[in-house]
C-alpha cells in the first residue's frame, strides 16, 4: 500500500471527504470542492503542508464567493471558477465549531487546524474525524452563511481588521443590507488622517463611490501611470487572466520597491489598477517617477507579447527626490 503523504491525502479524501460533498451538492476540482448556492460559490479546500514520504499535515479551509461583492472589490469581472484565496469570507474549519457557528477564540492559536499523519496513522479512524469535522463544521458554517441576515451576524462578532481588510468588511456590510454600520466602518478606517500618500484613503473612496457612501478625497497625486491595453479579439478569460497576473506582478515589485528605493516612508509606496473594456491602467504613488520608470519598464518588457499596447506617463507635478 502506497503510504506517501499525496497518497494518505487522496485516499482520506476519496474515502471520507468526497462522497458526503457530492451528496450535498459539491463538485471537486483537485483539493477544491465547491457549489453553487443562491448566486454564491461555497469552496472547502485541502491545504497540504510539510509533506514527505514519511508523512505530512493538511488544513481544510472554508471560502465564499459573493460575486455582488467581487464586482466592488476586483479589478475585473471574475470569469474562472474562484480560488478560495478570492473568497470574500474565509476561515479554517477549526475556526468553526459543531452546528458551523465561529468560536470566540477564532485566531488565537496560529497552529491550529493542522492536521498530522505519518506512517503509524490509522487511515480509517483518521477519516472519520475529518469527515466529521466536514459534515458538522463545514456545511453548518455554509448553513449559517447562507443568507445575508446571517452574513451580517457573523460580521457584527467579531471586530472590523484594519486597513485593506476592512474595506472588504465594509463592502460585507453593504451587501448583507445593512449600509448604516457599512458608513460607520468606512468612517473609522479613513478617521486616522496621514500625511503624504495613502492607499486606504484612495481605496475607500474608490469603494465608497461604488457603495454610495461618503469617504474623503484622496488628495495625493499619482508618480507614475502606465496602460496595458489587450487586442480587441481577446476573449474575456484571457483579459482576465493577463489584467490578474498583471496586478499580481505589480504588487510584487512594490513589495520589493520598498526595500530598495529611497523612499522616506516604505507604506507610502503603492499602486492602484484600474480595468475597464480592454485597458487595465495602474498608477504608482509615492516615489520619485524616475526611480520607477526605468526599473519597471525593464521588468514589463517580457509582458509585451500578452498586450497590444503599453504606455507609460511620468507625472510631471510628482514630488521629486531630493
């Protein structure tokens, strides 16, 4: 019998996980089950994790897409079935306890939720607890989920995250109906003012215009903008595709851009993207625009293939360095 941990995950999950996931509805795509319900998506999905031929550990993770509040919150329509990591709720199943209701201690232990096996596990017993903690953890977590009266219950436990995290709580809020308690939030993550460039003041106007909540303006000005624009015969799955990776690849360098420009203050330094049709355009805020014109030209050459057109613009009122 092969007791490799890839093949201890496949048969825990063919034996135990799989076949009550059908019976309620869920399709499996490799780790990731999930199901339509209601407009929404419901993924549980298996997070290996130091895996060698000696053993290894797994986390089940919970998700929901909410695709009114993807069309807030993204850069471009979502035309692939979601990640869990693009869910807009997320947690461990050990951050829900039996029924599917969230336990108050909900992140106090970073370890928890892991799940251990090597080669002394005994498979059956093993399963049985997983396929327990699915049936009872997970589904009633979906069950609880299931309406935006139960979304905005889940959202009032627990304390609004700071920052970027917020504004998606906010859009939560708004969604699950209550825009009130959405301009209370919004006005508590905008009330510590900033000096020079701030990416949560921009989002949470960006987010409350869309909303219809009022948010100040921001008032720092972009350094640098480009275009990436896609030919007109390109579907809208590889749009998607390019316009994600293209956002995904910019939010690396910044995270590198910070570390290595002289910058008088790293979090300044952000950008936003903005898509529409068949243009994504990302500004830069917070450097001088010489400093990022030439290293990001370099770094986007190879991406030339997968766009029409690439235009950069250094804004010539952009505080200079020195």
């Amino acid at each position: 019998m092969d007791r490799s941990s890839k093949a201890v995950i496949s048969q825990v999950l063919a034996d135990s996980v799989t076949p009550i996931l059908k019976r309620h509805g869920f399709d499996r795509r490799g780790r990731t089950y999930d199901r339509a319900r209601d407009g929404r998506r419901e993924l549980i999905n298996i997070e290996p994790h130091n895996c060698n031929r000696y053993g290894g550990s797994f986390r089940i993770n919970l998700g929901i897409f909410i695709p009114e509040v993807d069309s807030i919150l993204s850069l471009y329509p979502l035309q692939v079935p979601p990640q869990e990591c693009e869910c807009h709720i997320r947690c461990g199943i050990d951050d829900v306890g039996p029924g599917g209701r969230m336990r108050d201690e909900k992140g106090a232990d970073a370890g928890r939720g892991w799940r251990a096996f090597d080669a002394a596990t005994e498979l059956s017993a093993f399963g049985a607890e997983v396929r327990q903690r699915v049936e009872h953890n997970a589904l009633g977590f979906f069950d609880d989920l299931s309406t935006r009266a139960g979304i905005l219950a889940w959202l009032r436990r627990y304390r609004i995250p700071a920052r970027i995290l917020g504004l998606h709580r906010v859009v939560l809020a708004a969604y699950a109906g209550d825009p009130t308690l959405a301009q209370e939030w919004l006005d508590m993550l905008v009330a510590e003012p900033s000096p020079g460039p701030n990416r949560v003041r921009r989002e949470a106007a960006r987010i409350g215009g869309r909303l219809g909540l009022t948010s100040p303006a921001p008032t720092d000005t972009p350094a640098l903008t480009a275009v990436f624009r896609v030919a007109a015969d390109t579907t809208p799955q590889d749009r998607h595709s390019a316009f994600y990776h293209l956002d995904y690849k910019f939010r690396q360098y910044v995270e590198l851009f910070r570390t290595v420009l002289p910058v008088q203050d790293p979090a300044q330094l952000y950008h936003t993207a903005e898509c529409s049709g068949l243009a994504c355009t990302v500004s830069f805020y917070g450097a001088d625009p010489e400093d990022l014109l030439g290293r990001l030209r370099r770094a986007f050459e190879r991406l030339s293939e997968q766009f029409a057109e690439i235009t950069w613009h250094v804004n010539p009122a952009a505080p200079r360095r020195g």
